[in-house]
C-alpha cells in the first residue's frame, strides 16, 4: 500500500551518450556539462517544493520528514544523485544504489547511433525497438557480451543485472519487483521516497503506478532532470494519473521535443 507516502521520480541528467545520439542502454556513460546542469536545476525544484515557503506543493511532507533516495548503478543516474544528494536541503535517510533500476539493455543495438540504425533498419522498426512494450533489440554476440560482462560494473553485480537484450517488458518486471521490495514499504510508513533513473526503467515504474496499457506506455515520454511527484489515495493509487511535474511547463515541452526524436 502507497497511501500516506510521498514517490517522487527524476530522470538523470544528459549523458554524453544521450547529447551523442547513441543506443545508451547499459554503456555506462557520465553525465554531459548540460547533464550536470539539469541535475543542479532538479535539485533546485526539489528544494523548492520541499519548503513549507512555497504555497504551491502544501501538500508534500514537512521538510523534517526524511527523504529515502535510490538510484541505479549505472554512473549517469549515480552522478545526478550525487548532486541531488549534495544540495538536497532535506535530511537524507539512505542512498541505495539498485540495478533493477537500470536501463533497458538496447543489446545489439547499445552505443551504435540511433540515426543510423534508423537509416539501416527503417522508421518502423526503429520505432518498435525503441518504443514498443513487448519486441527486443538484436541480442549481444559473444564479443559484446562478453565486454560488458568484463567490467567493474557488472563484476560486481549479479548475472541477472546482464542480460543479451530486454523488451521494455522485462524492465516492467524488475522494477515492479523493486517497487515491492523497496519502495511500498518506505511509503507506508509516510516517507518520501526519491527515485533517480533512466527514460527506460523509470517508463516501466510509471506503467506498474499508473497500470498503463501499451498504447499508453508507448506514447510516454520523460524527460531528464524534470522531477515528477506521485502521491496516493487510500487505495494505494495515485491521485492525480501520471504524477505532477515541479516545472510543468518545462517538462511538457521537453517531453514533446523527446517525442519529435523518437521517444526516451
């Protein structure tokens, strides 16, 4: 049950891989220069409406209430919230790093350039791997596989987190399993739980929140460094569908511009 907490989700600032136009997925880029940029914005927003001065967000928590922060493990989610946490003016109970909260794995397709990939495969197929719930990229070969599997990132972390390929579908699995595990205890005790992720991982929290069907997941696009708030009826659903962005005007516009592209 979701009810007396308070979940907020923010996507991690630019990559180097995002300004690059690449398939990121688990290649573990850091944030660009407009990427640390938008995390200092977020935690701007956040301390804004984290603050009983600022009438319009009465209705978060007082700002004694702690704040309980996870991220993934890959380092553009980690660096925004290193920053979020540095200049968070809230108390900070925890900061838990958790690969369920990854980004979908883009398999054959991870670093190569999303234009040409689209130049090779068509608009149509493109779209399906990038966007659809239940299609998977190309899988790994050997080599790949074996090159990712080699690093300090995934040495460190169990063979689940480092699969060939994902279908958004797979992510939907993992993170459901982390809001359970993680994320609805903390809320039922009245905490606010703040959650720094990817466009993927972060698609599937919002469809597991929002029970969305596929149409609706495929059309959803969040952009990085616009915090998103959800709180929850009695009934552990959330109050208002789809959350509230702290800068909504902004985020809006981010989100159609990420559409124009093709999507988070």
């Amino acid at each position: 049950m979701r009810t007396p907490g308070v979940l907020i989700v923010l996507r991690h600032g630019e990559s180097t891989a995002n300004a690059a136009g690449l398939f990121t997925g688990v290649l573990d880029a850091p944030l660009s220069e407009q990427g640390i940029r938008e995390a200092n914005g977020a935690t701007a927003l956040l301390n804004a409406a984290l603050s009983l001065d600022v009438p319009q967000i009465d209705a978060l928590p007082h700002p004694a209430v702690p704040v309980t922060l996870f991220t993934s493990t890959l380092a553009r989610a980690r660096q925004t919230a290193t920053i979020v946490a540095a200049g968070l003016a809230r108390p900070l109970e925890a900061l838990v790093s958790d690969w369920r909260l990854n980004e979908r794995n883009y398999g054959a397709l991870t670093g190569r350039s999303k234009d040409d990939v689209r130049a090779e495969f068509g608009e149509a197929q493109f779209l399906a791997w990038r966007r659809s719930v239940a299609e998977a990229p190309p899988a790994m070969d050997d080599r790949l596989f074996d090159e990712f599997a080699a690093t300090a990132l995934f040495r460190a972390l169990p063979p689940a987190a480092l699969t060939r390929t994902e279908a958004l579908s797979d992510v939907i699995r993992r993170v459901d399993a982390f809001l359970a595990e993680c994320v609805d205890p903390l809320l039922a005790r009245g905490r606010t739980v703040l959650v720094i992720a990817h466009g993927n991982s972060l698609r599937a929290l919002c469809a597991v929140l929002d029970d969305l069907d596929a149409a609706q997941i495929r059309d959803l696009n969040l952009p990085t460094g616009q915090p998103l708030v959800y709180r929850f009826d009695s009934g552990g659903h959330p109050t208002m569908p789809g959350g509230r962005y702290l800068d909504s005007v902004t985020a809006l516009a981010a989100a159609i511009t990420l559409a124009n592209e093709g999507g988070t």
